[in-house]
C-alpha cells in the first residue's frame, strides 16, 4: 500500500469503498453498468492512477473470493438434475465454441508472425471468458434463468473445466526435455478427478447433516461461518487439485441446491459476495499496467480489436450452426467476446515455464483488461444498434392518461380474482400488464387491460399510479415485486401499496420496503385447504377454525421475528412432523406443583404433552 500505518490501513479501505460508492452509481445514472464504474474506478486509484495502491495483485487475489462466492450462489439455483439437463449445452456447445474459438485466435498470433506456443498461449487465454463480468451482465439483465442466459452459462462452465486441459498443454509446450514433460499428466488430471468425486461424496453425505446439527445450536454466526467454511473449503480443495476454485464453489452450490438449507445459505453469502465481487472489478481495474499500454499501445489495440473481433465471429458461426436466432447469436458474441480473470493464471504459468517472457505477459493482460472495458459499452451500443424487439400491440391499447381510483398491475390469476371484490363494490380500477396475449384473451371475458410494464416509472406515471389512492401489485415474479414497489415508494410515496409477495423471503423484504400490505399468493388458499381437511377428518368446524387462527398468530409472530433477526428467526413458532415431544400451543403460564410430595418428581420423558 502507498500508505503505512502502525494499525488497520482504514485509508485504504475507504479509498476502495470511497472509489466504488461515486463510481458505480455515476456509471449506472450514465448506462454505462456497475461493473465499467467499477473497472474506471480501479483505473483511478490504482498504481498509474492516484497511486493510492502500488500492490494490485495483492488485492485481486482477496478479490478472486468474490467470483467463487458468485458461482456458489449460482450453484445453489441450479439443481442436479437442472444441470443434468444442461449438460448437451455444457459438453457440446461449450466445448465447440471454447475449439472453434481457440483455433481461430491462436492462426491471429501465427498470421501476425508469432510462435505456435506463444500464438496458442496467448489465444487460449482470451478463449476463457470473464465468468465474473458475464454472470453479472446477465444478472443485472435479468436473464440469469433465461434460456439464452443458460446457454451461456453452459459455455463459461465447460470453459472452468477447460483451464486443467490448457495449463497441462502449456506444461507441454514449455521450452523443457521431452523426459522432464512426458509423465506429468496423467497424475495432476486423477488428482483433479479424485477431488471432484471426494467433493460430490461429501455433498451428498455430510453437509446436509452437518448444517442440521449447527441449526440446532441457534447460532446465526455459526451458521455464516459454515456456509463460507463450505464454500472456501470446496475452493480451497479444487485449487490443491488443479482445478478453479470457482468450479469448487459452484459443484457445493449443485450439492446444497436441494438442502433445506439452501436459502439461508444465499442469505449468509449474499453480502460477503457482493463486495467482494465488486473489489474483483476494482483490482482488475488497478492492474492495468498505463506505462506498457502507452510503450506499446499500437500493439495493444490491435489485439484487442482482432482478438475481439474473431472471438467474436466464431462465437457467432457457432450459434449460428446450433440453431440460435440471430439476435441471441449477435448478443451471445458481444457478450462472451471478451477475456477472463482465468487467462492471468493461463498466462503466468506461461511466463514461469519460459514460453513467454515478463514485456509479453503485460502486454496480453492490458489486452485482457481492455477487451472486460469494452464489453459494458458494446452492450450499450448494441442496444442503440438493435432494439429490444417490440410487441405486436396490434389491437392492444398502451397506457395512456389512465385515472382509476385503484391501479392494479399484473392480471394473472392473482390480479383476475383480487379485482373482483372491488368491481363488485363500484371502485373505479384501471389494469396494466405487459403480456399482449393475456390482454387479448381478457377481452373476450369482459375486462379491459393496457399494455404496460410497471417496472418502468413513465408508464406508472401514464397509468395514473400518482393520481390513484391505491395500487395492487399482482406480477408473479419475486424480483419484479420488488422492484416495483421499490419505484412505488419512492416517486409515489402517498399512495397505498398492495403487494402480491411470491414466498417468506419476498414477503420480509417487501415490510422492509414499507408496503401498506403483503400477502404470499398460497397462504390464505393453504389455511382454507388445511381447516377443510380437519374437518374432513371429524374435527368439529368450530375448532379447526380456532386452530387455523392459531396458525395465523404463530406466522405473523414469526414473521416480526423474521424481519429483525433474519430468516431462521422464531423457528420454534413453526410445528414440524419430526418426533420432538411438546405441545402444539405454549401454556399461557408455568405449570404450579399442587402436592409438596411429588415436587422434586420429574415426568417421564415419553408423557403425552398435550
């Protein structure tokens, strides 16, 4: 660090907090992403910039902790047998574009008169696409669960596995005896295997039981420090085995997908993956060497620009072939044409086996940095250059002047039945939705619906939301709800919010926003379906109501547990149909021994509790 100090460097901690709290929302007010603000930002503070830091690499190695934790919370929404699916798109489409791609970058470095090892070297590190800036791109898209979007994530990782085969070629490559080579590879690829197999075992065999016993304890900063225990150690293992620590943290992500654990899981990691991904980009940021870009800057542009540019036509041949439409295809090349945080490893074993030498490594690596800065400002010019592709609003009227007393957005099934109460008491309502199909088919059964998506602020504003004394939210989607009322609260802040809540976790967060009502779309139908089912069973109407009634006080005491310690709060609340002796209701007082004689008698442990 530029500066020393006898205690914490605070200095450089708030430099870099300083440096990604101005620059990413300056970015993002621009367009221009969070992940370009946090790249200029490194640019700025770094050691050609205002020399805050002089020790990049110090930082990107912490850094690096925050794509493992992106892949594991990645991993945690993608189920085996989801993964399973993927695994055409994974083997094939993957490894054709990694193939495909590596040939035509490395005949650039033999066409401009460079080495065969140093051409290939030097291509096979822009082959591996930046995982972190990719999964971020879609996440903030939106299109993370897309089958666009899984396409590439497919690709990025048959490209993790790939940075084993490509470090044992450059071990081959390296200028060495064919002895001191030969023999080397079959060792460190059943290393790898073996610790792929030990990982899944324990997946399947341990972590489940393992996060059962701590909960049992109650301790939620037991339980945050498992969760990251969990995904440093798979790290932690596949970085000893060869192997990405990304890959590790992904594979336990795939293991506790189905945990019962798996949301309290992404809610402990969520933070500590958010800022550390956010320092990745900052210290990849900083490691842009200004002094060899401005040496060699003729050199520099164009590789980026040919590297990009024939990445990105193979990425697109490739699409092409495999059926994809044009427009994803373009998207996917734009995307994807880029290199990776995996090509600094490819490129410093290269330089530490001889193949290239310390002038080469920094130039490849401003290229890299380059090709990750331009990719948010493609983005952007390929939204100017291609559209979003509009609806046929043929016979669809748009939002326009509305003034309903009650907006409600969204007409599923939620919305159909939520309006009935209010049209039968004569409220005036106006109805947005943005699905042309949906609003068509509403028609025939007497509703008028505009198109109208309510996640933008000039159609609440054409909708009347500002002019309405209530607006229900009836989307379907969790982060949609959010984001809508989010808007909602903060231009509309005098009107009342009505909010469809799609599970538990959406429903805290939507208190937290300060909504005049939540309601989980399945609770109240679920309560009815279980008061009928008692009294089904024989028991009398009168008292299945009162135990509903009790479940209701237990869930909204929970809930207020929930919203101030967190999602495993008020667990005790709950009544599971694990065999755990005690009653269904707490007594309202301690029991009072009668006879003095049998004080010190303790009941036995099996006596019916109830």
């Amino acid at each position: 660090m530029a500066v020393e100090t006898s205690g914490p460097d605070l200095l450089s901690v708030v430099v870099l907090l300083g440096a990604g709290v101005v620059a990413v929302p300056l970015f993002k007010r621009l367009g221009l992403g969070s992940i370009l603000g946090y790249l200029a930002a490194g640019v700025v503070i770094g050691p050609f910039g205002l020399k805050f830091f002089s020790d990049p690499e110090t930082i990107l190695h912490v850094a690096e902790l925050g794509v493992v934790m992106f892949l594991f919370i990645i991993g945690l929404e993608m189920q085996p047998s989801r993964l399973w699916g993927l695994r055409k798109d994974i083997f094939g489409l993957g490894a054709l574009q990694v193939g495909v791609c590596a040939l035509l970058l490395t005949g650039v470095g033999i066409a401009t008169g460079f080495p065969v090892a140093h051409s290939f070297v030097a291509g096979a590190g822009f082959v591996l696409t930046s995982t972190a800036i990719v999964m971020q791109l879609l996440e903030e898209r939106g299109e993370t669960a897309t089958p666009q979007g899984q396409r590439m994530v497919s690709i990025l990782l048959l490209e993790d596995l790939a940075i084993v085969p490509l470090l044992a070629i450059v071990a081959f490559l390296a200028p060495m005896s064919v002895e001191a080579a030969g023999g080397m590879h079959w060792v460190p690829i059943g290393i790898g295997i073996g610790a792929i197999v030990g990982l899944v075992l324990a997946g399947k065999y341990l972590l489940n039981p393992l996060f059962g016993f701590l909960a049992q304890s109650r301790a939620r900063e037991v339980m945050t420090a498992a969760a990251l225990l969990v995904v440093l150690g798979s790290a932690l293992l596949m970085q000893v085995s060869g192997l990405s620590m990304a890959m590790g943290a992904f594979l336990a992500g795939v293991l506790l997908s189905e945990s019962t654990f798996r949301h309290q899981l992404e809610a402990d990691i969520e933070p500590f993956r958010g800022i550390l991904l956010g320092l990745f980009f900052l210290a990849v940021g900083m490691s842009l060497d200004l002094s060899v870009v401005a040496a060699n800057w003729k050199t520099v542009i164009f590789y980026v620009i040919a590297f990009k540019v024939v990445k990105a036509t193979g990425i697109y041949a490739v699409a092409r072939l495999l059926k994809s439409s044009n427009r994803e295809a373009i998207e996917r090349a734009v995307i994807m044409a880029q290199g990776g945080e995996f090509a600094f490893v490819l490129y410093a074993t290269a330089t530490a086996v001889g193949i290239l030498d310390g002038q080469a490594n920094a130039i490849l690596t401003a290229v890299i940095i380059f090709s990750m800065f331009l990719t948010p400002l493609l983005l952007v010019a390929l939204r100017f250059l291609m559209p979003e592709e509009k609806q046929d609003l043929e016979a669809v009227e748009v939002a326009e002047g509305l003034s309903g007393n009650v907006l409600i957005i969204g007409f599923g099934r939620f919305g159909q039945i939520s309006c009935q109460p209010l049209l039968l008491r004569g409220v005036d309502i106006s109805i947005i939705d943005n699905d042309v199909e949906m609003i068509q088919a509403a028609s025939q059964f007497g509703f008028k619906v505009y198109y109208g998506d309510g996640t933008r602020l000039d159609i609440l504003h054409a909708a009347g939301a500002g002019r309405a004394q209530a607006v229900l939210i009836c989307v379907d989607k969790a982060e949609t709800i959010l984001s809508i009322a989010n808007l909602l609260k903060s231009e509309f802040p005098l009107v009342q919010i009505y909010a469809r809540a799609y599970d538990r976790g959406n429903t805290i967060e939507l208190i937290k926003i300060g909504v005049d009502y939540q309601m989980r779309e399945t609770f109240e139908s679920a309560l009815i379906f279980g008061e009928n089912t008692l009294v089904g069973l024989g028991v009398d109407r009168r008292e299945a109501a009162d135990v509903i009634e009790d479940v209701r006080r237990r869930d909204a005491e929970r809930l207020d547990l929930q919203v101030a310690g967190g999602i495993r709060a008020g667990i005790d609340l709950m009544k599971g149909n694990a065999p755990v002796p005690g009653p269904l209701i707490k007594p309202r007082r301690a029991g009072q021994v009668i006879n003095p004689e049998v004080a010190g008698v303790q009941p036995p442990q099996n006596a019916d509790a109830n």
